[in-house]
C-alpha cells in the first residue's frame, strides 16, 4: 500500500510543477502581449509626430525646431512611458524565465536489480512457487 502512496506523491508532485510551469507560461505570454500592445501604441504616436513634421513642412516649407518640439512634445512624453513600461514587461518576462523550472518526471516503478523486471510489492513479498 506504502508503494501506491508513493506513486501517488510521484504524480501530484509532477503534476504541481507541470501546473506552475503552465501558469508560468501563460503569464510570459500576457506579458508579451502587452508588449506587442504597447508597440503598436508606440508606433501610433511615431505616426501622428511624422503627421505633425510632415502638416509644418507643408504649411510652411521650413521646420522651426521650437515650434516642432512643442508640438511634438506631448507624443515624445507618451513614448518615453510607453518604451519604460516596455523595459519593466521584458524584466518581468526575463524573471518569469529565469525562475522557469525543468519539470522532471521521475520513473515510479522500483526495478529489480536482479533481472531488470519490474515488479509490484505484492510480487516481490511472495515466496516463488514450488511445483
């Protein structure tokens, strides 16, 4: 019976750390989502500042830096959040990796170390039979 408990600690014990390993994955890949959010948001701003060079060019076919900087300055604020909140996430995913564990399945069958067969502890406690 003792054997069977063992085996039973075994599987719960792997299927715990399979299970952490699982919920360890499907927060890096929150985490990198959020990223690839936060990447598209960038790029939206890039966007409205390349508008916004792009409108003072036009109306008047030079770029004054001070008016360009105040301007732009709002955008330029926005991705400087957005590219610190990105360094935190990619922390945040490194961590999550480096803490990964390897999730070991040991064997929990005992063999005999006579012929190699694997026995139950019912089979090993009997007497062979005399014929």
């Amino acid at each position: 019976m003792a054997r069977f408990e063992n085996i039973f600690d075994k599987v719960k014990s792997a299927a715990g750390k399979v299970a952490d390993e699982t919920n360890r994955a499907a927060k890096k890949g929150k985490l990198k989502l959020n990223v690839v959010t936060l990447s598209n948001e960038k790029n939206k701003h890039l966007q409205a500042i390349g508008l916004r060079v792009y409108t003072l060019i036009d109306e008047n076919s030079a770029i004054d830096g001070n008016v360009l900087k105040e301007k732009i300055k709002d955008e330029i604020n926005q991705i400087e959040r957005i590219d610190q909140k990105i360094k935190e996430i990619e922390e945040q995913i490194e961590e999550l990796q480096t803490n990964s564990q390897h999730v070991d399945i040991d064997d929990v069958t005992d063999e005999d170390e006579e012929d190699g067969a694997v026995k139950a502890d019912d089979e090993k406690d009997e007497e062979p039979k005399k014929e």
